[in-house]
C-alpha cells in the first residue's frame, strides 16, 4: 500500500455480523484492497460474541495508522429526516435542524447525538438529519476504547448505506433500499431530494418465514411512506435495492418481489469499486457484495465520497490524524533528500567534465584571477577598515574642537566685561550616533549687571565661530545664588 493513496477502513458493528472493508482512492478511482466478515449473532452471550468478533479483526486485518476508519453508528430508535429550508446562515441552519428533531423526536437534548449534510441549492437547501440515542453510542465508543479498536468518525448505517446505492447504482428516480440483517433492518427511502430512514427490529433470526417477512418489510415500507414523506411531495418507487445478509437468499428476493410488486435489485457486483489488483485470501466474492453495503458506505465516507455525511461530536482520537500524515511527510523528506544528492551529483560530474575539457591555460588564467579577486577584496576591506578609523578620529577632533570653538566665543563676549565675573561652570560634550547627532552643554555664571550685554552678545558670538546653538536658557540670580546662571545647547554634526 502506498503511504501517498487515501485508504479508509469501513467498519459495520451494527447488525449481527461484523464486516469491514479496506478501500484505496486515486483521484475519482476507488479500489478495494481487502474485505472481511465475522459473524457474531446467534451467540449465547452477544455482547461477548461483538467482543470476540472485534479482538478477530484487529488481529486478522491490523489497520494501523494510515486509513481512515469510519465505524457505523447504532441506529436503533433513530430518526433520520430530510427538509427543505431557505438558504440561510449555517448558526442558524443548526439551530432550525436541531428544534425539528426535538421536536419530532420528543427527547431531550442531552438524550440525542444529532447531525445533519446539506445539499445546497439556489434558493433552497436540502438538509439530511439523522438524530441518534446518546447513550448507545457511548456504549459503543466505550466498547471499542476498551478493546483497542481504532476509530476516526461516526456515521449512521442509514447514510453508509445511501451512500453505497447511490455510488453503485444511481438511478435518479424514487426508490426503497431495504439492509436486512441478522438482527434488524435498515429501511431507506431515497429520491433526488430527500431521504427517510427508519430502523426495524425485524431481522432473519426473528422470521423464519419469507413471505411473512416480505409482508411485514412491504407494511412498514407503506407506514415509512405515509408518514415520513412530505404529502406535497409524492413518492412513487422505481424499484426495490435489497442488500445485507437477505440479499444472500433468492426465496426472499421472490417473495420481496410480489410483495412489493416492483423489480428487486441486488448489487452482486461492484461496477465503480476495482477488484484487488491480485487475488488472495480476503478477497471479496458475489456473496460479499450482496451483503457488505453498510461496510463499503463506510469506506466510501472515509475517502470522502459518500453522498451523505457528517461528523458527530464523539470522543475520538484526533492524534490518529496526525500520525496518518507522518508517512507522508516522512516520503516528501525522503524524496527532497534523494533529489537533492541527485542534483549535488549532476553538478559535481559536470564540473569535473568542464574541467577536463578546459584547456591548461584557461584553468590557470581562471584560478589566477581569483587570486587576484581574493587579493583585491582583501585590501578593499583593509581599506574600508581604515577608512572608518579615521572617519571616527575625525568626528572626535571636530567634537574637540567645537568645545575650543565656543570657548572662545565666550572669551570674545567675556572681553567686555570689565571688572564684572564671568566664568565657566561647566562644559559637557556628547558624541554623536548613528540617526542622533552630537551635542555641546555650556554652563556659564555671571554677573547680573553682565546679563544684558552677553545675552546679546553670546549667539552672535557662537555664529561666527561656526556653532549653532539649538537653546540658550537665563535663570536669574537670587538670594540664595548671587550670580546669574546660562545654560548653551549647541548641535554638533
């Protein structure tokens, strides 16, 4: 089996007999790879007969990781609907889907595991419901958890079944579909825009004989039509599919047959699903086919190519889907991998190629150029290394002399001064940075009867000596300070 093919593993728990598909899909292609069957009805303790019947088929069939495996739901005291909405938001479409089923069902919320598939029209949608009891399905899922039984998602036998029909058998017109089982029935009403399903507790080990089982199927089949159909919408069979364990007998089709009055169709060979591409032990026969509808609904559902289908909120086990994926990733790495030692090979033969077939004198001109390259690029760096040294001296001079220069433009001011104080408190520089230039701090003390004179006198002054001051701030002198204080900003580039 390929890790790059989708494969999905239907699971049939449902009725009787254990039954179990393996599909393969390639595009629209579906291939079945292996079938199984185990029948588990009839034991004196049914309950550990499904058991047994389950620990055979991990054992025989071992599943793995890679397929999908869809498990059939128990339907017993379902009900499964099709209505007719406007197009609407899907918040909204849930909620109207869920009041329907409530209330045609008369349960409580809590009691029901509800799900619905829409087909989506223009104005109209077609929604497929099906409402199941809550606690058999934790009853299975706590069965399967228990033995060990993989499972990815859900489905009612009603739709696997719907799903198998219309795969093999698409007809377009009203039809009934009747899976008669062990143990029960699945009775399916199918058209282009609807499907009704009813669960019956009438099986083969419940009527032994087959006209009155006929009779009993034809009765609740008129029951299901009078009371599930819309009135608007009449519903006239083109025919009767029958599968599961009664497909098996030819005195029940007969009797089918009359009681009905329609043609009754078995599906004793698959016309869309390939046949193993060898055949070996497992390998399904004419038989298998008439009986494995539900089985191969499932698979389909897992390759996502059932009609009918959605997920229901149960405990499953969501690292299985990342585990699926892990061959497939490990496949991409490992071809990445090969191909890229391919192409590292491809390059290495062909550079060894073109250097055989290069004359002497070429190579030694090549490889005398990248010297001389590598010699050029060395003493660029050498260079740029250099450069950068003396642009960082440089900026530290200009630093170092800005303070001379306003030194000295104070001095000039300060020459007219007289006999008056003025002096230099402070003087505080910062170098510049990358986006942030540098910056001169001048704080000066001087008399008040100065003040007037240098505060004319100092940013003439620092202008001609080639500084721009940014901010000059006078704080008069007090009681506590006798001199005036001035503080000089000054950018520096």
């Amino acid at each position: 089996m390929s890790v790059t093919q989708r494969t999905a593993l239907g699971l049939d728990v449902s009725d009787g007999t254990l039954k179990a598909v393996l599909l393969a899909r390639s595009g629209r292609r579906v291939r079945l790879i292996r079938s199984w069957r185990a029948r588990w009805a009839g034991a004196a303790d049914e309950a550990a007969g499904l058991r047994q019947a389950l620990r055979r088929f991990l054992s025989e069939m071992r599943p793995g990781i890679l397929p999908r495996i869809v498990v059939s739901a128990p339907d017993a005291d379902h009900l499964g609907s099709t209505y007719t909405v406007p197009v609407m938001q899907a918040e909204r479409m849930d909620e109207l889907v869920r009041y329907e089923l409530l209330r045609a069902t008369g349960a409580s919320q809590s009691e029901l595991l509800m799900g619905h598939h829409v087909r989506k029209g223009v104005a109209e949608n077609q929604v497929h419901a099906v409402a199941l009891r809550r606690a058999r399905v934790d009853q299975l899922v706590s069965l399967l958890s228990e033995l060990g039984v993989p499972f990815d998602e859900l489905q009612p036998p009603s739709w696997a079944l719907a799903s198998f029909i219309e795969h093999e058998r698409p007809l377009g017109r009203d039809r009934i579909v009747l899976g008669v089982g062990e143990l029960s029935t699945t009775l399916l009403l199918m058209r282009e825009d609807g499907l009704w399903s009813r669960h019956l507790p009438i099986g083969l080990s419940h009527v032994a004989d087959e006209q009155e089982l006929a009779r009993r199927l034809h009765a609740e089949a008129a029951s299901a039509i009078t009371h599930c159909v819309p009135r608007d919408r009449a519903f006239h069979p083109a025919d009767v599919v029958l599968t599961e364990e009664a497909a098996l007998s030819g005195s029940i089709t007969s009797a089918l047959k009359r009681a009905f009055g329609l043609p009754v169709t078995r599906v004793a060979e698959l016309l869309r699903i390939e046949p193993p591409r060898r055949t070996r032990r497992g390998s399904p026969s004419s038989a298998e086919s008439l009986c494995m509808g539900r089985a191969y609904g499932l698979g389909l559902a897992g390759l996502g190519l059932a009609r009918v289908s959605g997920r229901f909120d149960v405990a499953d086990d969501p690292r299985r889907a990342l585990r699926r994926r892990l061959p497939v990733v490990s496949a991409g790495l490992a071809t990445a991998a090969l191909a890229l030692l391919i192409l590292t090979e491809l390059s290495v033969g062909h550079a060894d190629a073109l250097a055989a077939a290069m004359p002497p004198s070429v190579g030694q001109s090549v490889l005398t150029s990248a010297a001389r390259a590598r010699e050029l690029e060395s003493g660029r760096a050498r260079q740029q290394l250099r450069l950068s040294r003396l642009s960082a001296l440089a900026r530290r001079a200009s630093t170092t002399f800005a303070a001379r220069r306003a030194l000295a433009a104070v001095s000039e001011v300060a020459a007219g001064r007289g006999e008056l104080p003025l002096h230099v408190e402070s003087c505080w520089l910062s170098a510049g940075a990358a986006g942030r230039p540098g910056l001169l701090k001048l704080t000066l003390e001087s008399s008040p009867a100065f003040d007037a004179m240098l505060g004319e006198q100092l940013e003439p002054a620092l202008l001609r000596h080639g500084l721009s001051p940014r901010r000059i701030t006078h704080t008069p002198n007090d009681t506590a300070h006798p001199l005036s204080s001035w503080r000089v900003e000054v950018e520096l580039p």
